[in-house]
C-alpha cells in the first residue's frame, strides 16, 4: 500500500486504542508483525497545544520504529490545525490519523469521535486543515470512522468521500455503529461497500481475532488492509499469525504461560521506561495488560489478586515466577472476543445534535468552549 511518500509493505495496521498503543506496546506488536503501521494512541489535540506532559509523552516513539504513526483528536478546527502544526514542525511523525471512530459518551456527548461526521461542514473543515498543514510536509493524513451514529444516522459513505477529496491518504471502517459500541458483530458487507464506493484505500476493521479472520476480512470485503484492535490485547503475537497467515504458512504462536510471562516482564520494563523510571506507573498500566494475557489461562483467582497488588516490577517478576512455567497456551480462547465488549447502548449527543447535518453558530461556540477533552488529559 502507498500512503503519499510512504510505501507500506504489508497492509496490516495496529488500529490506535486509548491506553494501550503507546510505544511500549507498539514495540512488542512490531517485534513480531509485518511491516506494516502501528499507530500510536489518540493523543487530545487541546491537550498537545497547552504543552500538557502527557500529550507530549504519548507523541514518543521508540527508535525501531520506522514509520511514525500518530492518531489527533480534536472538535474545533483552529486547535486541530494547531495541534498538527506543532506535529509538523516538531518533526515527530510521518503519518497522521485523524480520530472520528471513539464512541465513548463522555467524547460523543460534545460532538467528538464518531458523532462528529453528522456534521458534515465541521468534518470536512477538520480534514482539510490538518492535510492543508501536512502536504507540505509529504506527511500523509488519514481517518478512522465509524459506520454512523446508528443505523437511522449513518454517515460513513459521505464521511469517506469527504475524506477523500480533501486529501486523505486512506479511511480506516470500523464496522459498527456508535450505537452499537464493541458488542454483537462487526457489518463487514459495510466495509466491502465502502470499497466500493471510494477510490482511495480502505482499512477494515472489526472483530479480527484470529490470522484466519484477517485473510476473511481480506477476501470478504476487498479492503486495501486490516486494522487490528482489541484482538491484539494481552496477544502481540497476533500479528506474529497474520504474517505468517498472509505468507501462506499454518504456524501460528501459541506460547505457554512461562512464555507469555516473559513477554509480560519485558511490557513492564518498557512501560517503566515510557514513565521515565516510575515502576510503580509501570506497574499499574500493566494491571490491564496483565488480565489479557492471562485471559483462558487457568491461573486463579488468587493469582490474579496478587498481580493486582503489585507495586513494583520486583514484585511483578515474583508473580511471574510463580507462574506454571509449562501450562499450554488456551487454544478456546483465540479465538474469543478481547478488551471492551459492551452491548449497544444509548449514545449521548450534544442538545438538537441530529436536527441538522451542518453546525450553527451557537453549536460552534458551545462545542469549542468545552472540548470533550480537555488539556488537563
């Protein structure tokens, strides 16, 4: 796949998942995939302009990594076009994903994520000021979207064609509705539409577990690429899978508890470098990590408790060690759904959201005085 200057040989993407993409993470997914795009987690572009540490923390990436990819969110136009400005100037990236797929209440609720393509004005002012900031730079721009508010308000036919005559270098699908969150199944025929429907290349993505749910997704659909989300959680070696799969050999990774563990050592030792030498950050980011790679294991609920409490990468490791080092990887749970699976849900707009398909004047003020996230992160 070509991305304007940025030729990625293997069309498989690590897709940007808020506390959890960070380099640490990335670094593992890498270590093991193709040579594909493993994109960072949302940073607020609110937060990046005030200079906040966190912003800046999330926009590090790790030496190996070859093509720096870096996922923007914001609602107002002018902190967007700032916030990219400062990537750009920076230095900092080579590529720029463009967030109007998060569907959580507390970004939809002021207009944000996957609420925001509604209004068609304020998503194409968007796209075009952050590609009007990154041509120059020959750093190409893409977007992640969803399928639309729910099914009475989809949105992502008219939001990929916008994209595409402004000058995105891609479009990524998630193949939900907001409505629809992370439960029942991904529409993949919605993703095989859009490829139908646009000239420039789609990623699809939505409920890939297994390499054999890529090569699905791939032959289902046509999409240019995969994106890769919660089925990665507490399994970097996924993508390990996927190159193989795409390579047209049967191995796959199935590490044994003392294998993941040392997997789960090095996460921890990256994470405390991603904190700039605080274990005990280190330690409490990887609580989650730590319920996903022993997710199907038969490990207790003791076990668990006691990787919950750990405060310190020393206590960490004894944990580990006390792991049956021989226990076989649980093959029922490949293939299972990962992370977030919550069912539909009532999805939060902001006062007379879907009253029109274009932003008034009132709407404007509103939403860029309350950022749905703010700089303090």
């Amino acid at each position: 796949m070509q991305l304007g200057p940025i030729t990625v040989p293997v069309p498989v993407m690590l897709s940007p998942m808020a506390g959890v993409t960070n380099w640490p993470f990335r670094l593992l997914c890498r270590q093991y995939g193709p040579d594909g795009l493993y994109v960072g987690e949302m940073v607020t572009a609110r937060a990046l302009v005030a200079r906040n540490p966190k912003a800046f923390r999330l926009c590090r990436f790790a030496p190996q990594e070859k093509v720096r990819s870096l996922q923007l969110y914001g609602v107002d136009p002018q902190i967007m076009e700032q916030a990219t400005r400062m990537v750009v100037d920076a230095g900092w990236a080579d590529h720029i994903d463009m967030n109007f797929g998060c569907p959580v209440p507390k970004v939809t609720r002021h207009g944000g994520g996957s609420a925001l393509p509604w209004k068609t004005d304020l998503f194409a002012e968007l796209v075009h000021r952050v590609v009007a900031v990154c041509s120059p730079a020959g750093i190409p721009v893409t977007a992640k979207i969803r399928v639309g508010i729910d099914h009475q308000h989809e949105t992502f036919l008219e939001a990929a064609h916008i994209a595409q005559e402004e000058g995105c270098a891609a479009v990524t699908l998630h193949a939900r509705t907001t409505a629809e969150y992370y439960g029942g199944h991904a529409d993949w025929d919605r993703i095989a539409q859009l490829v139908q429907a646009v000239d420039i290349p789609v990623f699809g993505n939505g409920d890939i577990w297994t390499a054999e749910d890529a090569l699905d997704m791939f032959a289902q659909t046509g999409c240019a690429g995969v994106a890769i989300g919660r089925g990665c959680q507490g399994r970097p070696w996924l993508f390990a899978d996927i190159a193989a799969a795409l390579a047209g050999s049967p191995e796959r990774q199935e590490p044994t508890l003392g294998q993941v563990g040392a997997i789960m050592a090095r996460h921890a030792r990256l994470l405390a470098e991603f904190y700039d030498g605080d274990e005990r950050m280190a330690v409490h980011d990887m609580r989650k990590h730590v319920a996903w790679y022993l997710k199907g294991f038969a490990v207790g609920g003791q076990v668990r408790r006691d990787f919950m409490a750990c405060e310190s990468l020393e206590e960490l490791d004894r944990c580990i060690a006390d792991l049956d080092q021989d226990m076989p990887y649980p093959r029922a749970v490949a293939g299972k759904p990962r992370g977030r699976v919550r069912y539909a849900k009532k999805v939060r707009l902001p006062y007379g959201w879907l009253d029109s398909r274009t932003t008034t004047h009132q709407e404007r003020e509103t939403l860029f005085g309350n950022d749905p996230m703010d700089a303090s992160y």
